[in-house]
C-alpha cells in the first residue's frame, strides 16, 4: 500500500542524510523469509503482513 511506499521512501532519505553528514545509518530493519511450494499463497501472506 501508500503507507509502505511512503516508509521506504523515507528511510531512504533518512540514509541520505547520514550520508551527507558522513555518518552511518544503522537502522535495525526486520528481514524475513517466506518460503513454499509455487501457487501456495506465499505473496497473499505478504501483501496481508504490509497492509496492517
């Protein structure tokens, strides 16, 4: 949805300032895996999890 687009949109300018300023940008970013056989709803899962 907006609101993800919006999240990424801002934490990359959020990346660039640091940037700018010569400083590290250490954001602890959740990271998953989504894994299943083809056709088993692995992007529905997905897509549900963002738009919440």
């Amino acid at each position: 949805g907006r609101g993800m687009e919006g999240l990424i949109e801002l934490v990359n300018r959020l990346q660039d300032a640091f940037a700018a300023l010569g400083q590290s940008c250490l954001l602890e970013l959740p990271q998953i895996a989504v894994v299943g056989g083809q056709s088993a709803g692995k992007s529905s899962v997905l897509e549900n999890c963002v738009s919440r």
